[in-house]
C-alpha cells in the first residue's frame, strides 16, 4: 500500500515539508487510535530477535538511524512501527535552524537522498524534556550528540559534554557524530588526537554515574584502508563501547542521477541506495581488522531484507533505517527481522 498508493502521493512535494507532514499524520493516527493500521505493517514480535549488544537488551536489531526523528518528538510512536531501537538526534548544545533551505533532495533514479540539514534541532534541553515522556520501555534509545555550528573549535568538547549530561538520564546508549559533512569547521573532529580527547572527556564524564553508557562513535563511509585501520585502534586504544559505520557520503560515484541535477543541488551528504556497498564494505573491513571485538550498528542503502542481511553477515550486530524507510516504508522493518528469523 505504501509504495503503491502513498509514496508517489508524497514523492511530489518538497521531501522536507512532506517530512512534517509525516510526522503529523501519524500522531494523528495514534491520537484517533488508528496506529494498529501501521504498526501491522512494521511490526513483528519474536523472542528469537532479540540481541544484547552494547549491554543492552533489543527488542529486535532493526533499529532508526538519527536524523529522523532529531528532536525526540515521534519516537513513541516510532517505536510502535516495530523498531528495536530509535536513535534521535543530532541535537547540539543550543538550538539552531541549520542550513539554508532548499536543504534535502530526492534522488528517485537513484534511490538516494542528499541533505545538507546542517543539525536543525530545538536544542538538547528540549529534547530531554520529551524522552521523560517515554511510553514503551522496551524500546531502547540512542542519543546522537554533536557541536554547534557556530562553537569555536576550543569549545567543541564543551558542547559534546553538555549534550551528554542533559541526556544520560533519559537515554541508553551515546552516538559522538563527528562525521556529518553538512556542518561547518569540521576538520577538527576528523583528527585522531582530537578524537582520542574527545572520546576521554566524554568517558570521565560517563564515569561520574552511577550507570555508565554505552558510547558509540559515528564514521563516515568514504574512509580509506589507512583511516579505518586508525579507527580499530582507536576503538581498542580508548575503550570505545563500538561503532556506527557509516554516515552520508561525499562521493558521486556511479550515480544514474544527471551531473546538470547534481550542480544544481550542490553540496550535502548522500544516503540511500547509492551507499550500500561502500557502508557494508566499512562495516566488513572493521570486522575482519578487529576480529570483531566491538559492535558495529549498521547503516547506509538498506533497501531490502537482503541489504540488512549483508551488513549483518559483513559483521554488523545490529542495523539502522533512514532512506530506505523513506522508500520502501514501514513494510520494510517487518520485511528484515522475517528474514532474519528465516535465515535462523
């Protein structure tokens, strides 16, 4: 029903506005009690797919990615579509509109999306004052933290921290985004040194609690041999609790989409179908050069129940949804953790 009656109605309007637009319709159908109409399609309920990573324990190992549901308005409802785990954010310190808009684009030939958001959200203090409200305990969630745009670079750790300590009540597990290309003075955060103090700072804080959680660091896809072999020892060096791999790309590589298309939209991170093999391939060379001593969540083009299966057999412990939810729907959800109860 989705791809056939609905998608094409909401592929024909600016994908930002049709975004809200979502958002709206399905409150509205859990305020009319009609939610049963989507989570049938979504969802699957089966002791069998449960997974305990990071500590913790999923429902199911299909999870949201960040940036859907940035400012933790949707995530109850959400986590009734039949996600295993919701993952809101990034927020930033203070809030901020992003970038200018037009700032996300459709890439129907391709399957893919280019953003540039640039971490639009309503600040972390709002954000946590949502997640108090968390109706199913059963769903885990993840805090994506980042900078604000306009931090000075001696600050960035400040930023991180603050995020950190106004959500660690209220979430399970910590995303450090420090690979989004949609933000400004970013080359800070790909330095290792700089990522290994990050990293401490935000451990020493995490150690002040009585329970700690897990942190995640989120790479980006276009990483070469050399940098994902820093990344392993990285992990191994600092303690890190896993990885995310991977975040949008920069590459244009092999796109169907026209190069006339691609001037006219400009810069932004790619996410969709044109990543999957890349992600996967990340995902597989951190496994194999670990011999997979830390989790991996992972993310980037999964558009079917096959994609998912490849980035688990890659060595990924769980996986996240964003562009292929987009196209293929909350069918796609119930679509994975089937075959994944098939594959046994």
């Amino acid at each position: 029903m989705y791809k056939l009656l609905i998608r094409p109605i909401l592929f024909s309007f600016d994908p930002e506005k049709v975004h809200y637009f979502t958002f709206r319709w399905i409150k509205r159908l859990h305020k009319l009690g009609l939610s049963g109409i989507l989570n049938s399609m979504g969802k699957v309920e089966d002791k069998r797919l449960e997974r305990k990573v990071l500590g913790l324990t999923f429902k199911n190992p299909v999870g949201l990615a960040a940036g859907f549901d940035k400012d933790a308005k949707l995530f109850n409802e959400l986590g009734d579509l039949g996600f295993g785990f919701i993952e809101i954010g990034t927020v930033t310190p203070r809030a901020q509109e992003g970038n200018p808009k037009q700032r996300l684009f459709r890439l129907k030939e391709d399957q893919g999306l280019i953003n540039r958001m640039g971490f639009n959200n309503g600040g972390v203090k709002e954000a946590a004052k949502r997640l108090k409200n968390r109706k199913n305990n059963s769903i885990i969630i993840g805090g994506n933290i980042g900078k604000n745009t306009d931090t000075d670079p001696k600050d960035y750790t400040a930023d991180y921290l603050t995020c950190f300590h106004e959500l660690h009540p209220v979430v399970d597990y910590f995303v450090l985004n420090v690979s989004c290309p949609n933000v400004s003075s970013h080359a800070k955060l790909n330095d290792k040194d700089y990522l290994e103090e990050l990293i401490q700072a935000v451990q020493k804080a995490n150690a002040s609690y009585e329970i700690q959680r897990p942190i995640v660091l989120k790479i980006a896809p276009d990483l070469n041999d050399q940098q994902l072999d820093e990344i392993v020892a990285l992990v191994k060096d600092t303690g890190l609790d896993g990885v995310i791999a991977s975040n949008t790309s920069v590459n244009r590589e092999g796109l169907k989409v026209t190069d006339a298309r691609l001037e006219e939209i400009g810069n932004g991170g790619l996410s969709g179908k044109p990543v999957t093999d890349r992600s996967t391939r990340v995902i597989k060379y951190l496994a194999d050069k670990s011999n997979r001593s830390f989790p991996i969540i992972g993310v980037g083009g999964i558009h079917s129940a096959q994609d998912a299966l490849d980035k688990i057999e890659a060595g990924a412990s769980l996986v996240q949804l964003y562009t292929g939810f987009v196209y293929e729907g909350p069918s796609l959800i119930k679509d994975i953790n089937k075959a994944i109860l098939a594959k046994g």
